[in-house]
C-alpha cells in the first residue's frame, strides 16, 4: 500500500512538472511567434483557462515541498499577471466634465425578435451606437421608436451578417470609404459633430475564424493583421479617432497589438475583470461553438472592443445587459476629452 501511495504521489508530481512546463513553453512560444502558427493562435484565443489548474499545482508543490515544481509555479504566475493582472487591478479614473458615451453592439443578423435589442439600445441610452449585423428588421425598429432618441443615423441594414449601423445624437456624415480587405459588411468611416469639434468614428467588424482547419486560420489571422494596420494608418496626430465593434481577436492576438501600437483600448484603462462579450446565445444564426451537440459555455473571449487616440481618456467602462438572442453582448465606456479640437479639420 504505501508503495502505490508512493507511485501515486511521483506520478502526481510528474503530472504536475509537466503542465507547468508546457504552459511555460506555450508563452515562450506565444511571445516568439505570436499568431504565425495557427494552432498556437487557437490556443492562445482560450489561454488563460490553461491556468486554472495553476493554483492546484501550486498547492501540491508546496505539499511535496517540491522546490523545482514552485519555481516553476511561481513562474507561470508571474505570466498570468502579466498577461491578465490589469485586468483585476483596481481602477481610479475621475470624471471628466466633457465625456462621450461609446456602445458597439453586434446584434445577431439572423435574429429577427428584435424587441429586447431595441430596449437595451434605449436604456443604455449612449451618445453613440455601433452595431454589427444590422438587419432590415432591427433597422425598421430603430427607425420608428428610437428616431427621437438618435437624430442622426447612419444604417447600412442587410440579410445576415453583413449589415452595418451607427446611431448618434450628434450629427454624422460620412468620412470616406474603406477599402475590400475581407471585412464582414462594409465599415462605416464617419465624421461626428461634437462639441464644435470634429471626431473621427470608423464601426468596424472584421473577419472571423469559425474553423478549425489550420490553413483557415493563417488566412483569417492574416486578414485581421491587414484590416488592422489599415485602421492603424488611418490614425493621424491632431485627428480625434474612435474605432469601435466586433473584431474578432482576443487581445493576444497580433491583430489587437496592431491597433493598440496608435489606440487605447477603453476596457483595459478603465474596465475591471476580463470584460468577456463572445458567445451568447446558441440559437439560430448564433456563432457560439458546439462540441457533439453541446454548446460551450457562455462569456469565453473578449472580442468586442472600443479603441481611441490620445485626446480622449477612457473614465468607466462596463458590459452591457444581455439581450437572450445575440450571440454577442454590448460593451460601453465613457470617454472624457482631453484633446484639442480644431472644428475646421479637413
């Protein structure tokens, strides 16, 4: 008996050496090759629950007074931190007198039971509104109970996936066009009219990688890093830019770094916790994944961004109610003006 206690105990602590060995070796990886392997690209989507067993192997550690296992425990400790630490430090933003309310919101193109989207878009009750997979249904919606609410409109409403939307009690007009770069619907670039100060908005839903095919996911990987450094060189200094809406990628992905080299992303400033929007429901149209016939569960990834220059400072950011049909929830943040404004800008 204490000979297969014995057995039991070494092949714990090999069990243990050889997942915090491979969760070391995946970061090293991750931080050499970022998304060039698909396979390292997919794990790293879902990373962080890698880590739940960390605090187990931790505690066996310091059971077997297992020096080698705690360094390496203490190690991959350290890499969660850096990687997710900001995300639970506590946030001390203080109000600014002039801030913008921003909400991106994809809405489910297939979802025709629009009702609880409209709702939740009035009580948010937010200056502007960025929603992806806009459809004719939810756009008829908009314009009939929320036209007072929302003045200015800009909606590109389609069957599926490929609608576009912005809302805005602020005018907009448009800013240019946005080229064919594998985006799903066509991005709205516009101008808004705030506080005689000229702001540039860009609604944006990028490519996704629904597969698990690793040729898919180069290519889908690759589309997201080029829709990305477009966006990116779109960003000029003495320009206001928000780029909000469903992007597709976690914020390990080279797609987000990308972004975040001219953007601040408003959830890290100013949200607290892991600000997961993807996926929601599981009905019909819905994204959200399915293993034999069991869906996974819900609030997996944070995909669903707000990003701004540096003449805004993002003061509260938050998630939205869930509407029980979108297979994405809304995620907001008030953003304070820091900047200057020069209202006559090009």
């Amino acid at each position: 008996m204490l000979n297969n206690s014995k057995l039991g105990y070494h092949l714990l602590d090999g069990l243990a050496f050889i997942y915090l060995v491979a969760l070391l070796s995946w970061f090293i990886l991750y931080q050499l090759s970022g998304d060039r392997f698909a396979y390292v690209s997919l794990f790293t989507m879902l990373a962080i629950y890698a880590f739940i067993p960390l605090p187990f192997a931790i505690a066996w550690g310091i059971r077997q007074r297992q020096i080698p296992l705690l360094t390496l425990a203490a190690l991959n400790g350290g890499v969660f931190w850096v990687l997710w630490g900001q995300a639970f430090s506590p946030k001390f933003s203080q109000p600014i007198q002039s801030e913008l309310v921003v909400l991106p919101y994809n809405v489910l193109g297939w979802n025709e039971e629009v009702g609880s989207q409209v709702e939740i878009i009035r009580q948010m009750d937010a200056d502007v509104v960025f929603l992806q997979e806009l459809n004719p249904e939810l756009a008829a919606s908009l314009e009939t109970q929320l036209a007072d609410q929302y003045p200015s409109r800009a909606l590109d409403a389609q069957v599926g996936v490929n609608g576009m939307g912005t809302l805005s009690k602020f005018p907009l007009r448009s800013a240019g066009k946005v080229p064919q770069l594998g985006w799903v619907g066509e991005p709205q670039w516009l101008r808004l009219e705030w506080q005689n100060c000229a702001i540039y908005l860009m609604n944006i839903h990028m490519s996704p990688t629904n597969f698990l095919n690793a040729e898919h996911i180069n290519q889908t990987n690759a589309l997201r890093q080029s829709q990305a450094q477009w966006i990116r060189d779109q960003i000029a200094p003495g320009r206001p830019f928000i780029v909000a809406g469903d992007t597709n990628s976690v914020p390990l992905s080279d797609s987000y770094r990308i972004l975040r080299q001219k953007l601040e992303d408003a959830w890290q400033v100013s949200g607290w916790g892991l600000g997961h929007t993807f996926p929601g429901s599981d009905g019909p149209g819905s994204s959200r994944p399915q293993f034999f016939g069991v869906s996974v569960p819900q609030w997996l990834l944070r995909i669903d961004y707000i990003f701004y220059t540096s003449h805004f400072r993002a003061t509260h950011a938050g998630l939205a109610d869930f509407d029980g049909v979108s297979d994405h929830r809304g995620v907001w943040a008030r953003l304070g003006w820091t900047g200057n404004c020069d209202a006559a800008q090009p």
